[in-house]
C-alpha cells in the first residue's frame, strides 16, 4: 500500500509541476541566473579541471637591420590546471499521512497541498547556493557584542559593515557556527536561531552555556551558515580578492592570478566605482561587468546618479537608469551595477560574468542521483509520513582574477 501510495505520489507531482519543479529559482539567487552552468560532458562528480592561461609568450624578436637576423629562443606561455572541488547540498522534508490522502484527491488539490513545501524547500536551496556563490567559505558576520546572557539562550549584536538583514531574516529555527577571527571552531556542537532583531541587528542563540560563553569571551567572533566554512565552495568575493594560492595555483607565482581590491572609505559613488574599475581594465579587463552591491549602497548610487548624468552627458558616456540596474559605459565597456541584497553593506564586487562558471554534478533538482528521473518521494521508515529531498552539487570558478575587483570599507549613507 505504502509503495503504491508513493508511486502515485511521484505520477501526481510530476504530472502537476512537470518542468517548472526545476526552476523555481527566486529573484534573490542573481548571480544563479546571470552565471551559465557548465555544459553537461562536463560536469564532474567530485573535481573540475580548467586549464588556465596565465603567462603571455615572451619569445618574441625585433630586428631593424633587414638581414637574416638571429631568433631569440622560445618562451612560452606558461599555465596551469586548476582544479576546483564542488560542494554537495542535500535538503529535507517530509508529509505526513493525513496531508498526503488530502493531497492526492486531485490535480488541483495535489498543487494547493504541496506547494508551499516544495517552493520552500527550492529557495530555501537556492538560498544557501547563492551564499555560498557569494561568500563561500568566507565569514557573513561579526559579533559587536553580547547584549543577552540567559545560560543556553544568549543574544549577539552584529556590527552593521557585516550584518545581512535578509540573510537573517527567516532563519529562525536554522543552525549557524560561531569561530573566532582565526578560524577556530567556538560551537562545534552548532548554535541554533530563536530570535531575529533586523532593526537593532541582534539574534538570538540556543546552544551550549559553555560554547556561547566562548563566543563572548571571543575578540571579533564571526559566524558562517551551518557547514559551510569546512564543506563550503570557495566564492566569487574570494576569488576576485585573491593574494594566495586557489585552486592549486599560487598567486605569488603568477601576477594574473591575484585579484583587486579598493578601499571606498565612505558611501559608494559612480566615480569611486570607476576609480575600482581602472585596477582590472589596466590589468587587461576590455569588456562588460556586473557590479552586485548592497541595496543601501545602490540607493546612494542613485542619489549620485544626477551629477554623473551631467558629467556623462558632457563627456561623451552612455547612462541609463532602469528598475533592475543602472549602466555606464567605462573603458572597459559597460559597467551595470545591481543590488543584491546578501551583499555585506561595506561590500561591493565586479567581474565579467560571461568569464565565470558554475559546475559540477547537478543543479537544483528534486530528482536524487542515482535514483529513477521522476521518483520523488519514499516512505518514511520511523515515522507515519512521506520525505522528499532536493539536491546540488556545485562549484564556481572565476579563471582570470584579475579582472575582477572587490570594493571594502563601504559606509552607507
């Protein structure tokens, strides 16, 4: 009975979703939509291999004397593979019994009482990949200070350059990790969210007396969603910043493969975003990028708009405003800036995104590997319900670091 009830189950979530189960995407997840996944013959279970360019040839000669003049040797261009892991991502819910029966009373009924379930869960999913697109295994808060300690329940402000109200906002119930400011673990038992403050940036804590008496004895704790600083993707913010060695690849070694960064000091302006830009285009960056920035930083930037409109109007450029994205046309190209509103507000970044990709096994889907296409559901061993699971493998790989750019210290207006 079990079993059949499951097979129709699949039938009616098949047959009700169809195509649209693989694309509830949400508007927020941005660089989802605005980075192409790589093509499916290449797509690797555990590691992706991109060869990279990342010397010029050198073996060149010059002669003015019009005879048979001598060849210098040949010096290649040097590169190197870079080898980029991706990171799983498994989420979980279940139905029960009774709202299973009422569900399966119709196509119609099938969709009102499963809908909700299954569009949570896909931005739920699409939520933690675009985070970690973003700030993989980078941290996504600072704690200012303890303001409440109740023994296992205790409250922490966040400093405002760091604090993501719509990270926050939600995660009631979900899990973060505290560590200290040089990587080590301060809640390895996991602290849980009861309480979200956005106007006054304080969240509430259960865990551990002893492990959130560390966070606050801590100098400068920072906190990353559950797991991802040691399972995590490394994200495009790092990427773009690079100093070290990433991927297997030593920036020390080749100049092409650190990043940019640039100090705002103050609110973000066109002009210090240009100022930004002029690192990658003078590092060899000669085409579009897109500039994802905090809402806050972008409402400055509109209220900056009038004075560079007449500024572009006299110098020749091309502005234009619209409901998505404003545009300049820099050196470069065009420069399009777009909120994104889990950007850090002292943060902003850049990068020609038809250069990066995202690869990996799978995208979103409620289809398990390994399983039969469609099969969607399973019978629940313990417990008088049914679960389901959507799935991700991934990683994102941004091959030429210099041409990106990370902007800091943004204070907004």
């Amino acid at each position: 009975m079990a079993a059949h009830t499951v097979d129709l189950m699949d039938y009616a979530m098949k047959d009700a979703y169809a195509s649209k189960l693989e694309s509830l995407i949400p508007e927020v997840a941005r660089l989802q939509k605005d980075i192409s996944y790589v093509d499916a013959d290449k797509r690797e279970g555990r590691a992706f291999v991109q060869p990279v360019r990342l010397t010029r040839a050198a073996g060149w000669t010059l002669s003015s004397s019009g005879d048979a003049f001598p060849l210098n040797p040949p010096e290649p261009s040097q590169g190197d593979d870079a080898r980029v892991e991706g990171a799983s991502f498994v989420l979980r819910d279940v139905i029960s019994y009774p709202a299973a029966a009422k569900c399966l009373k119709g196509k119609r009924a099938f969709v009102e009482g499963t809908s909700y379930l299954l569009e949570n869960m896909a931005e739920t999913a699409s939520f933690v990949l675009e985070m970690q697109l973003l700030h993989g295994q980078r941290s996504v808060g600072t704690v200012d200070a303890r303001t409440v300690d109740s023994g296992t329940t205790q409250s922490f402000s966040f400093t405002a350059a760091t604090f993501i109200a719509a990270m926050w906002s939600g995660l009631e119930r979900g899990f973060i990790d505290f560590y200290t400011s040089a990587g080590a673990a301060l809640t390895p038992s996991g602290a849980q969210i009861t309480g979200v403050d956005i106007d006054t940036r304080t969240i509430e804590f259960l865990g551990t007396e002893l492990e959130l008496d560390a966070v606050a004895a801590a100098t400068n704790p920072v906190v990353y969603l559950r797991g991802t600083k040691e399972h995590g993707m490394l994200g495009l913010i790092s990427q773009v910043s690079n100093t070290g060695s990433m991927f297997g690849i030593n920036a020390a070694d080749y100049s092409l493969w650190s990043g940019n960064s640039y100090a705002s000091g103050g609110a973000l302006s066109f002009a210090k975003i240009m100022r930004a830009m002029s690192k990658p285009v003078n590092r060899g960056l000669m085409e579009g990028v897109r500039f994802y920035v905090h809402p806050d930083s972008w409402s400055d930037c509109m209220n900056d708009l009038a004075a560079l409109r007449r500024y572009a109007d006299r110098a020749g450029g091309k502005l234009e405003q619209g409901a998505d994205e404003l545009q300049y046309h820099f050196q470069n190209g065009a420069v399009s800036l777009v909120p994104h509103i889990l950007m850090k507000p002292s943060e902003a970044f850049g990068l020609p995104t038809k250069k990066a990709i995202r690869l990996g096994a799978s995208e979103l889907t409620f289809s398990l590997p390994g399983g039969n296409k469609g099969n969607y559901w399973e019978n629940l061993p313990d417990h008088a319900g049914y679960g389901t699971r959507c799935y991700w493998h991934q990683a994102v790989l941004f091959p030429c670091p210099a041409k990106g750019v990370l902007i800091t210290g943004i204070v907004n207006s």
